[in-house]
C-alpha cells in the first residue's frame, strides 16, 4: 500500500500539469467536433459562389443579346403619311429623321433612285430597322412602274385610245381573319399597317411567349403602338391552343429571363428562393416573391408551373 500511495500521491506542480493537460486534450476534442460545420459552410459558400458566377454569366449573355437586337438608340421620329418618291427635304426632317439621313434620300433621289414599295425605303442603309418600323404604316405608294413608259403600238393589238387590262386598277385584296398562334409571318403581313419586320416581330414574341391566351397582348410587341393595333384588331383571334409553360422550379436561369413577362431581378428572386428555400409551391407564393422587383403581369399565372 504505501508503493501505491507513493506512485498516485502528486505534488501540487505535479497536479498543475495534469489539469493543464487534460484541458488541452479537451480542446482538441472539442475542435474535432466542430471542424465538419465548418466544412459544411465552406461548401455552403462555393455552393452560393457557383450560383453568383451562373447570375452573372446569364446577366452577360442577356446583355449581348439586347445589344444585338438593338444596337443603338434610335430618336423617336413623328410621321406623318407620305409618298418617300415626292417628299421634299424639309419635310423629311419634320419627321424626325436626321440631316445625314435626309442628305442620303435625296442623294438617292437625285441618282435617278425610286421607291417602288415600302419595303425599298427601309433597305436604305440610312434607315435603321427601329426607324423603318416607326415609319412603314405611314408610307403611300400609288402604283409605280418598274419599266419605261409603254407606249401604244399597231404590234400590241390595241389602238391608241383604248385603255387596256394592265393599265386598269386592280381590285382591292381582302384582309383575311388570323389566329394569332398559328398565322406565319406571310399572312400576317396582308394585314393592315404590319409589314415583314413588325410581322417577325409578333412571330418572336409568340415562341418567347409560348402561344398567345387574349389579342391585348400583341399590345407588348416592340413596336406596336394604338394606331396599328386599332387597324389589326378586327381581322385577328386566338384560338383555342396548348400554352408552353415554364417550370419555375426547374427551368434554367436563362429560360426563365427570356420570358417577356419576367425581368431580370424577378429570376433572381425565383433562383435564390428553390436553391436556399425549396421549392415555389402556388402562384400565390410566386407571386408574393417577385411583386417587388417589378410588376407582375397577371397573365403570367398561365404560363408557369410548379
């Protein structure tokens, strides 16, 4: 007994260091144990820094888009209907065009140059797409001959004072009645006031849309403004069709902010909710997250799913 009293008898310094030691090895237990929170929240934070970089790669490429479709500003232009063949130069500057644009026209002009169509103005390289648009309802063309004047010969089998089927007026074509989600780009042009660029205009909106449910949204088309949906709106329709949904939960970054009736911040709101929150249940709950980045266009109910 007293071997084993002198083995487990300690001094005080001797005690010292058994506590400070048995403290140490508390710590490191202690450590161990919180060492996978920490791994867990850097994974947590390159989890979140590849969502940012996704953010940024998509707000990029939306940026090149937009500056594709529209590469520069273009100044409101105030027309009036006009015959481009005979308007004098101060007339085109009334509407808003600017002098190099004038001074181009008339050099055309003066070169012998004419317009036989609408379609003639707006390949002038002086006029922009985003010009012509503004400017293509309000053009008046009477019928101009390609060719020289013809003249009445005894070869042609008609005499000289008679009037023949070519130079009569031919009769007025009538405007046929569309449905806007299956009408091509070719009807929609016999329209009145649409040409080939505000008909390609309608035609891009439909597939960013996924198929129109009511006429009032041809209203958010570029470019169409009271006057040419006044003139269009009795001869169209939409018909009964299978909408193209999106699925909030699912679709990706860049399907989602391709949709006309959501903007940039609104998918932001929607990606950070499903990747941090879960899942967006109802229209309600959609609707409440993304009211204040911007309106919330109620047709928008029937073009997501959950």
């Amino acid at each position: 007994m007293d071997s084993l009293r002198k083995w487990f008898s300690f001094s005080k310094g001797e005690r010292v260091a058994i506590i400070t030691i048995l403290a140490l090895i508390l710590l490191l237990i202690l450590a161990c144990l919180f060492r996978p929170s920490r791994k867990s929240l850097s994974d947590e934070s390159l989890h979140n820094l590849d969502s940012l970089l996704a953010l940024r790669r998509a707000a990029i490429e939306q940026q090149q888009q937009q500056q594709t479709e529209k590469p520069q500003e273009v100044a409101e232009l105030h027309p009036f209907p006009f015959n481009p063949n005979t308007l004098t130069e101060e007339e085109w500057l009334q509407m808003g065009l600017t002098d190099r644009q004038v001074r181009n026209i008339m050099n055309y002009k003066a070169k012998g140059g004419k317009f036989y169509s609408k379609n003639d103005l707006g390949k002038l390289y002086t006029i922009s797409e985003e010009e012509f648009a503004q400017l293509e309802p309000f053009i008046v063309l009477p019928e101009v001959s390609r060719g020289k004047d013809t003249k009445s010969t005894s070869q042609s089998g008609v005499s000289t004072g008679s009037t023949t089927a070519a130079t009569a007026p031919a009769e007025k074509k009538a405007v046929p009645i569309v449905d806007l989600n299956t009408v091509d780009s070719t009807t929609l042009v016999e329209l009145p006031q649409i040409g080939p660029y505000t008909a390609g205009r309608i035609i891009e909106f439909r597939e960013k849309l996924g198929g129109f449910v009511d006429k009032e949204q041809l209203r958010d088309v570029k470019g169409m403004d009271d006057a040419r949906f006044a003139a269009i709106q009795p001869y169209i329709n939409v018909g009964v069709v299978e909408i193209r949904k999106v699925d909030v939960n699912r679709a990706d970054f860049k399907t989602l902010v391709h949709h006309p009736y959501l903007n940039y911040e609104q998918v932001k709101r929607i990606v950070n909710q499903r990747e941090k929150r879960g899942m967006i249940k109802n229209w309600a709950q959609l609707e409440e997250l993304i009211k204040e980045e911007g309106e919330v266009n109620p047709l928008l109910e029937q073009y997501v799913k959950y």
